[in-house]
C-alpha cells in the first residue's frame, strides 16, 4: 500500500493529477517491476503516461521509438513543462543539426535525460546505436506499435528490424503501446518482439459518446457543408485520401465562409504545424487532412470527425474517429461511401506483391461490409477489435435508422449459378448483364445470351444484382480476383449455398448505387424528386419546346443536373444563372432568356422564398485551368500531352473539356479526333447522337457495339458533337 500511495504522490508530483485513468496504474507497475508489457489502450485512454511516469522515477534513460517527428516533439516540450530542466527529456532524428545531437549525446550520457526520443530510422544507423551502448537504459518503449504489423492499418518496414537493433544494444524490458489492433495485429507486435509472454493489458474499445453514421457518398460537399453550417463554431476534422483532394476541398469550405485549413504530408513542415497550431488555437474551426494528421493530437474536444473517402481498413477508421469526443462530449462520425471507392483502392493494389494483396483486399472487405451492413455498427467494429456486446447502441445510424432488408435466398442462388456458368471467369458487371438480359457487345460475341441463367433476372435491376454480390462477397459466398480484372470466383461455401440454400436477408437501402442517383439529383437527402418537381417539369417542358425550335436533342441544350439545379436554387437573371451547375456564360446567353423568365413569373406566382445563400459555390481557380487547356487546344497539342502537362489522368482530361463544353464555350478537337477515328466511324457517332434521347456514353457503346468503339472514343465524339450542334 505505501508504494501505492507513493505512485500517486510521484504522479502529482510530475503531472499534477491527483489519480490514474483506467488501468493506467496496472501498467505502470508492470514496467516499475521489469516486465515486457503490451499495452492495447483506445486513443484518449493516456498511453503515453504509462511510460512517461516509469521513465522519471527509474535509474537511466528510456528509449521511446515513435514514428512520428511532430509527435515526438510536442511530446517532449510537454514532458520539458512539467520539469525545470529541458535536458529531461530529448528527440534524435533526422531534422538534428551536428551540433544539437552533440548536446543531446551529452544530456543523455550525463545521466540527466530520463526520456529519449528516436525516429525507427535514427535507431537503425550504425553511429547511434554505438552511442545506445554505452547508455544504462531503463527500458524501451515502441510507441504506435501497429506499425509493426503488416495487418496493422500503417505498416513501416522499418519498424520490422526494431528487435535485432534492441538485441544489439543491449537487453532491458519492453512496453508496446497500440491504439487500435486486432487480436491478429496483437500476436504479430508480440512475435515479432519476442514478448509473447508480456502482461497484456487491454481497454475496452467502445466509446460510447461517439455516434457512427455511413451516409451514400452523392454531393458529398453539399452534404459536409451543411453539416457544418449546421455545427456552426464546432472542431472538426475532415479526412480525405489524396492531398489534391484536401487542396480542393479546404479551398471550397473557405469559399463558403467556413473557416478551414489543409493539412498534409506534401506541405512544408512550417505551413503544417502552423496549420495543426491554428486547430489547437482555436483560430481555425476545421482541418482537412490525409491521414497524416492528428496522430497524437491532443485536442480533446473534436466535435465530429468526417470520412470523405472510405478508409482502407476498419482500424485506421477506428482511430481516426477516435479523435473525436475525447472529453466525453459529443462526438459525430460521419463517413461517406461509394463502393466506387472501394474499386478504385482495389486498383491501386494491382502490381503490390500478392501477399500484400491478400492482405489488403481482406481489409478492404472488412470495411465494406461495415459500411454495407445493416446490423450496429457498434456491434460489428467491437467485434472487429474481439469484444462483444449483446445490445444494439442506440447511438449509431443504423439503430437509429433501420435499414429494410428482404429474403433473398432465391437471388443470391441465382447470381451464383450464373458465376458458375461462365466458368468463373467474368466481372460482376457483365454477370449483371446476363442476369437482366442486356444484349451488349460482349454478351454477344460471347454467345453469352444463349446461356441458361440469360436473363432469368430480369425482375430486378442491374443495381440490385451488383449488391447481391457485394453483399455475396461479404457473406464469404464469392471472392473477387483483383489481379485478374475483378472475375467472380465461387468459395466453398458459394458452391454448398448452390445445393442448399440458406436464408439470406438482403439490405434493401443500401443500394448505394440507386441512392447515390437518387442524390445526385437531388439537393441533400430529400425525397427522389427533383428539387421542386413543379418547376423542374416546366423547365423540362420548356426544354423540349426550344429544342424541336432549334431542332436539336434536349440535353444539348441543357443537361438534367442543370435543369435540377435550377429547380434548386431558382436563379431569376443570366447572370444568376451562369452559377448553375453545367451552364457557364455561352449557353446562359444563348439559351437563358426564356428559362430565367419561366422561372421568374413561377417564383413570383408562388411566393418562393430564395434562398441565395444555401447555393454551395463553387471554387473559381478552376478557370485558370480551363484557359490554358482550351489555349493548349487552340495550338493543337495532342491531348496526351495536355494530360501530361497538367499530371492528369487522360479520362479526367476529358472531364474538364466536356465540362468547358457543357458551359456553352466551343472547342474545334478534330485534329485529334481524325487522328484516331476514321471518318465513317465519325459520321455513325455523329448521327447516333443526332437522335439520341439521351447523352449516356454507356448507351452510345451498347448501341454502336463495345467492340467497335472505345468509351474514351465515344466521349471525344460527344464533345465534337455538343459543341458544334449547341455552341
């Protein structure tokens, strides 16, 4: 017991708290005794006390190995506030002058640190580990030990070769600190450590103030936008995969008076932690980062914590959340889905060696099925992390919100006989085909439409049966073979499902596909009709009326996202109306007379409120952009030097000429297109939009034949095609 008081008393003596947190003390003793401890502590449990303390009261200096050179020194600056004398405490990494590390080695061998901070990679070189030997250490502590696992959301290689380094230092006990880890994650840190016999102490993983909520990824901007109006003066953060992306999109939240700044990896260091100071100063309100941010940011009231693209593993989804709420307080997890998403982190693993595909598509569909499945989400990341928990939360979407779900045993079985069929050897889409019965190209060079099952889902849409194996998949029925183009491949337990099928329910709503058209036509989550079906009638009426007047095919004219967006935000003068989606200044002039006044006389004749500052604008530094491809154009560069000059991908490329199109500017691209098309296969094109109902690429290729045309073909004739018939 008297030691016992003593922990407490040393714990206010250096910190200032007068008790532990959770199994804080527990841990601490563990290492006062000597023993190799694994700590599995949730981010805000207090990890770090759990060496920090031990470092102060034992004889000798801790190594601490930390990935991360801004954690290590916010960690030591307030380690040095705690004590009088800042040799207390050191980092040794790669941003040391020659003359810093000479004071920290003498710090160090003066007995006077008590914690040392060292970056893996410093750890490795040979002059340091030298140095190390001469040392009397007390213990080692590996902080963000996940990394050392390949199943870890973050492995570092490097963080491999830490055990020999520490062998050949010199022996002294070991505590691995982990924030998030599965019970596969937990046994590989503790093999590869060589401490499989370590105390192991693990908190619970449920934080029970945060809210989990996965929303279909349509308008995700509109979506973050009024979220935040809606959390006005609130901390949040904002995830987002590839830097260019957390460019943009801290670019469009500032645009719209929300004050945000970026925050990543590309940046230089002085911007970044400036940035990361501002959010702890309070002088910002949102950061926008990768996943670069906020490891060990100690803010403890994040108000929410926004996926906009799906993380690549349900741990790094755990501990991105877990910066939120901290305090106890309220705590909002909103992520976006798209199975889109999980396709395109599929192809970037193409070409990884196969062992670490495995692994990542294994992840990837842990994921999916969390974001797809219609059960607690509390229950199933629990789960995930080995914990049980027999009630649902009542705190997450889908308790909340419960998702509709249907039997679909007689489905499943269908969409598998079908992959059976085909021996196994085509993609999701094109078994969709089969099923519905779409006679495309490929169906028909195949003779795919003479099979058994062509067809025999026709009561159902493409949409429906790609969720069938998404969720087939997620039930361990199917396997996707990534390095083969995606080809559905039968598990065991796909082929016993054949022969006797089991119940299998189905959720109904998650038919994100469906949902995600659903929005995108929409303004936010309201009902399926466009923003006011009145209005967006008339404008379609209207529409019809101008274009057998000029006569071309409506969507020349305008497209339907423009006509929505008009129903949306009812702009009443051209200028108004060049800020609609898809219009721009060419077709606002030409076309815009009439559609302004129709919606002037509705708004006046229906006493419409507008309100003006709900429309989400749109970030300008686009046209800056879009000048230098139509000047490019204009010198007739081939567009894949256009693509490369921009470091664009070609079909992204495409993306913004279309859209310089679609705002009504005209652009002569025949240079390219003769180069690449002969010119009846022109002509047929040509013509077919000519009469086309609509403008889908999809359409146009299972028309023309996929094996004729390509899509990107396809999309260069549309562009030929808009801008000489409407601008």
């Amino acid at each position: 017991m008297g030691n016992n008081l003593t922990l407490t008393d040393q714990l206010q003596k250096y910190f200032g708290f007068d008790r532990f947190k959770g199994q804080q003390e527990e841990v601490i003793k563990s290492v006062l005794e000597g023993n190799d401890t694994f700590v599995l502590m949730p981010t805000g449990g207090g990890k770090s006390l759990c060496y920090q303390l031990p470092a102060l009261m034992m004889e000798g200096t801790a190594i601490i190995i930390s990935p991360l050179i801004a954690l290590m020194k916010n960690q030591v600056d307030s380690i040095r506030s705690f004590g009088t004398d800042d040799g207390i405490a050191h980092f040794l990494n790669s941003s040391l002058s020659k003359h810093a590390v000479q004071q920290v080695k003498e710090d160090v061998s003066s007995g006077l640190t008590k914690l040392l901070y060292v970056a893996p990679e410093s750890l490795t070189k040979q002059e340091n580990v030298d140095f190390l030997k001469s040392v009397k250490i007390s213990f080692y502590a590996i902080d963000e030990a996940h990394c050392i696992s390949e199943w870890g959301h973050d492995f570092r290689p490097e963080y491999r070769r830490i055990r020999p380094i520490i062998q050949d230092i010199g022996q002294a006990p070991l505590i691995a600190l982990t924030a998030t880890a599965t019970a596969k994650v937990q046994h590989d840190i503790q093999k590869n450590l060589g401490m499989l016999e370590a105390n192991v102490f693990k908190a619970s993983f449920n934080r029970p103030n945060l809210y989990y909520s996965i929303r279909p990824k349509a308008k995700p901007e509109q979506q973050i936008i009024r979220f935040i109006k809606e959390n006005e003066g609130k901390s949040g953060i904002i995830y987002c995969l590839s830097r260019k992306k957390v460019e943009e999109l801290a670019e469009l939240l500032n645009v719209n008076g929300i004050n945000a700044l970026p925050y990543h990896a590309g940046m230089d260091s002085a911007t970044r932690s400036g940035n990361q100071d501002k959010f702890l100063m309070e002088k910002v309100d949102v950061i926008v980062a990768t996943i670069a941010f906020g490891m060990g940011i100690d803010k403890p009231d994040v108000r929410f914590v926004i996926h906009y693209d799906i993380p690549k593993s349900l741990e790094g989804y755990y501990q991105e959340t877990g910066r939120a709420g901290r305090d106890g307080g309220e705590g909002q997890c909103i992520a976006f889905y798209s199975y889109k998403d999980i396709q395109k982190l599929e192809k970037f693993m193409q070409g990884k060696p196969v062992a670490e595909q495995e692994i990542g598509r294994q992840l990837l569909l842990d994921t999916a099925s969390y974001a797809e499945s219609a059960i607690c989400r509390r229950i199933i990341l629990l789960n995930y992390f080995g914990e049980t928990m027999e009630e649902p939360c009542g705190n997450c979407d889908n308790c909340l919100n419960p998702k509709e779900q249907i039997e679909a045993s007689d489905e499943v079985q269908r969409a598998l006989v079908a992959i059976q069929e085909v021996k196994e050897k085509y993609k999701a889409e094109h078994i969709s085909d089969i099923l519905t019965g779409r006679v495309t190209a490929a169906i028909k060079s195949f003779h795919h439409d003479e099979l058994k099952t062509f067809k025999t889902g026709d009561d159902h849409s493409h949409h429906f049966w790609n969720a069938v194996f998404r969720q087939s998949m997620i039930a361990g029925l199917i396997s996707k073979d990534i390095e083969n183009y995606g080809l559905l491949k039968l598990m065991p337990k796909g082929l016993a499902f054949i022969e006797k099928p089991e119940p299998f329910m189905l959720v109904r709503n998650h038919n994100y596909a469906e949902l995600e058209e659903e929005y995108n036509n929409v303004s936010g989550p309201t009902s399926g009709s466009a923003g006011d079906p009145e209005l967006f009638g008339q404008l379609k009426d209207l529409r019809k009326k101008v274009s057998k007047k000029l006569n071309l095919p409506p969507f020349v004219i305008f497209q339907d996202p423009s006509l929505t967006d008009m129903s949306i935000q009812y702009p009443i003068t051209i200028e108004e109306l060049k800020h609609i989606q898809g219009v721009g200044d060419g077709k606002a002039r030409r076309y815009g007379k009439e559609f302004v006044a129709l919606i002037k006389n509705y708004v006046d004749d229906n006493d419409i409120e507008r309100a003006q500052d709900m429309v989400v604008k749109t970030v300008a530094n686009k046209s800056k952009s879009k000048v230098e491809i139509i000047q490019a154009i204009d010198r007739k560069m081939s567009l894949e030097d256009i693509a490369d000059s921009k470091s664009i991908a070609m079909s992204d490329l495409i993306s913004e000429i279309e859209a310089i199109v679609n705002s009504g500017t005209r652009i002569n691209i025949d240079y390219y297109i003769n180069e690449v098309l002969d010119e009846d296969h022109q002509d047929e094109v040509f013509d077919y939009f000519r009469e086309a109902e609509e403008d889908s690429v999809q359409a146009a290729l299972d028309e023309l034949g996929e094996d004729e045309y390509s899509e990107e073909e396809i999309r260069l004739m549309r562009i030929k095609f808009m801008s000489e018939m409407g601008n």
